[in-house]
C-alpha cells in the first residue's frame, strides 16, 4: 500500500525526467545494435551507402546521450544563481541533437560525392537485403515511440530525436532499394542514393536547429493556453475582462505569467486582493502556469456620460489599422483626465503611434489630458 502511495505521488517533473531518460536508454540500445550490424554489413559488401548509415546510426546514439544529459541537468533545482530553474537546458540540447543531425548530413554528402569520383562496386546478397529490411523496420518503430512520447511530456529533445529516427527509415529504405537495384540489374545508384538522402538530413537538421532557436529566442505563447487563462479570469463576475497576459518560459512546462484585470471602480483594496489570490491559485490548479503579477485596470460605473465618451475615443482608435486592441479605458471627469492601453501591430512604432492619437484625441477633447500606454502583441 505504501509502495502505491509513493508511486501515484511521485513529482511529475520527476516522471517527465523518467520518461525522457528511459525513452533515450531504449534509442541509444537500438542504434548501437542498428550501427553494428549495419557497419559489418557495410564492411563485407563494400558499401559506402550502408556505412554511412552505419555512421548516422552511431549519431543518433549520441543525440540521445546529449538528450539524457539534457534532461538530467534541466531537472536540477532553483538556486540562488539561477531562481527560475534550469529547465531552458533543454532546449540547448535539442540544439546539439539538431546540429549532429546536420553534421551527419554534411557527412554523408562529402562522402557520397568522394565515392562518386572514385566508385567501388558492391558485393550485396540476399541476407544484406534482409538486414537492410529489419533495420527499416526498427527505425519506424523507434520514430514513432520516440516522437509520441516526446509530445507527451513536451520534449523538444525527444521530438528531434524521432523525427531523426524517421529520416534515418527513409535512408536505410533508400539503400535498400539501391542495393535490390543494384543486384538484379548491375547498376550502382549508392553514390547518387546517398548525396540524396543527404540533402534529406541536412534539411531536416537545419528545420530542428531553426526551431529550437525559436524556443531560446521566445516564441508567441500558445493561443490555446492563453485563451484558456483569460477564459478562467474572465469566470469570476467582476472581472470585466483581462488584457495584457504575458508568458514568460523557462523550459518545457515552466511558465510564468503576468496579466491586467479589468474591475470596477468600487472594489475596495481588500476585495481585489482577494480576488487575485484566487484567480491565481485558480489558473496554477487548472493550467500549471504560475501567475506572478496581476495588475488592475478600473472601469467607471458612476457616469454614463463617461460611457459616451468611451465608444468616441474607442471608435478613433480602432480605425487605424495598426491598433488591434484597445482596453483598460478610465475617465475621470474632475482631474480632466483620459487613460486606456492599445494592443500595437509590429508594423507601426509606439511613440509615432501614440502621438498621433494624442493630436488626433486632443481636437475631440481639447480639455482633457492623455495617458495611452503601448502594449505589445504577446499573445492571442
């Protein structure tokens, strides 16, 4: 009974490192077995084609100790030096998966046009073919368990490392076929097979290394996350809206967020209080995202003259083309003061931006004073 206790509580970080680590034993065991098999076949038949597969077999054993490596240093606590944990490693080793898989490509190129220049004739025979065949097979497999559990647990590492596995498949199926070619008509096509598949690996490593460039550098949050997290906001009845929402990611399931709630002007300091302690335990049980900061827009619910007032300035802004939002509208009639936020395109600069509604605004209403602040298109 303890046993099943300790089990169902383990951590799910802790299982995500589990299931990554098991997950890259089994492709290091596979392709070990694959690039032996495959480098004695190469050697008995004098084929550069299955050699060089031997060679990218050998790789991605190594892509998947990088991606354990990976896993294992990304699993390491927050400390003083670095207080949002180390989970960005991983998209670093998924980097170095990207760049072997490149390196193999390049390979494979040089030598493929190496053997162009000075061709050797093959030996195969029909258990070459049969070996060839059985490590096509594998290979399928291995992409698919390794791509599958890799969108499990939200591995980048992992995905690389099965679609490798994929145009690993593609190779050893294009050796194959140049090697049955090869027997039962004469004509050696390895050479030209294997300058072929390297434009394949290469391409396929250049799309992994652009996308995991794209991790580091930050991407655009996932709108199905982020609609999800106003949807929960936008639950409680005073929230009126929630603008600004703001994922900051620092690895794969690690999210911090910072969003603006739009409440009425009645609410006192206590009851906003209480309400954002809320939402925020709310949006962590629901999504896992951790809200750090949550700030407050009031709107007016003492003057409908302030509602006239509104929909004029709303309406102005909106028919530029670069504005795409505009939330956060407060009037204060005494103070002779006007504030809102505008959602910018990437087109249009903020300061340009907000001095042309500034000018634009004050011949409406020459009176009053602007406070427009720019906000960036983070998320949908």
């Amino acid at each position: 009974m303890e046993n099943n206790k300790t089990e169902n509580s383990e951590s799910p970080f802790i299982k995500r490192e589990s299931i990554i680590v098991q997950t890259s034993v089994i492709g290091i065991i596979a392709n070990v077995f694959l690039s032996v098999l495959k480098a004695v076949t190469g050697l008995f038949t004098k084929s550069i084609a299955v050699l060089l597969d031997a060679v990218n077999n050998l790789s991605d054993a190594l892509s998947s100790i990088v991606t354990i490596v990976g896993a294992k240093l990304a699993s390491k606590r927050p400390d003083k030096a670095h207080p949002m944990g180390h989970g960005r490693i991983e998209y670093i080793s998924a980097m170095l998966v990207a760049a072997i898989v490149l390196y193999a490509g390049i390979t494979s190129a040089i030598e493929s046009v190496k053997k162009i220049i000075h061709p050797v004739t093959p030996e195969h025979s029909v258990l070459s073919l049969v070996i060839l065949g059985v490590a096509v097979l594998v290979k399928l497999i291995l992409s698919r368990f390794v791509k599958s559990r890799g969108k499990k647990v939200n591995s980048s590492a992992l995905i690389a490392s099965g679609t490798d596995a994929f145009f690993d498949a593609i190779l050893s199926s294009s050796v194959l076929i140049s090697a049955a070619i090869f027997m039962f008509t004469g004509f050696s096509l390895e050479a030209y097979v294997g300058i072929l598949i390297s434009v394949f690996i290469i391409k396929s490593g250049i799309e992994m290394l652009s996308d995991t460039v794209s991790d580091i550098l930050g991407r655009r949050a996932d709108p199905d996350l982020t609609k999800k997290i106003k949807a929960l906001l936008c639950e409680e009845p005073e929230v009126r809206g929630a603008f600004d929402l703001f994922l900051n990611n620092y690895g794969p399931e690690k999210n911090y967020a910072s969003v603006h709630l739009e409440l009425p002007d009645t609410m006192t300091v206590e009851e906003v209080d209480r309400l954002t302690r809320k939402v925020q335990m709310k949006v962590f049980m629901e999504t896992g995202v951790i809200l750090t900061g949550v700030g407050v827009y009031s709107f007016n619910t003492k003057n409908d003259e302030v509602t006239k007032i509104r929909n004029v300035v709303m309406e102005k802004v909106m028919n530029h083309g670069w504005a795409l939002q505009f939330h956060g509208f407060y009037a204060d009639l005494e103070q002779k003061e006007i504030r809102f936020d505008i959602v910018l395109s990437f087109d249009v600069h903020p300061k340009e931006a907000v001095a042309e509604l500034t000018a634009e605004l004050k011949q409406e209403y020459p009176d009053f004073e602007f406070i427009i602040a720019p906000d960036v298109d983070f998320t949908d």
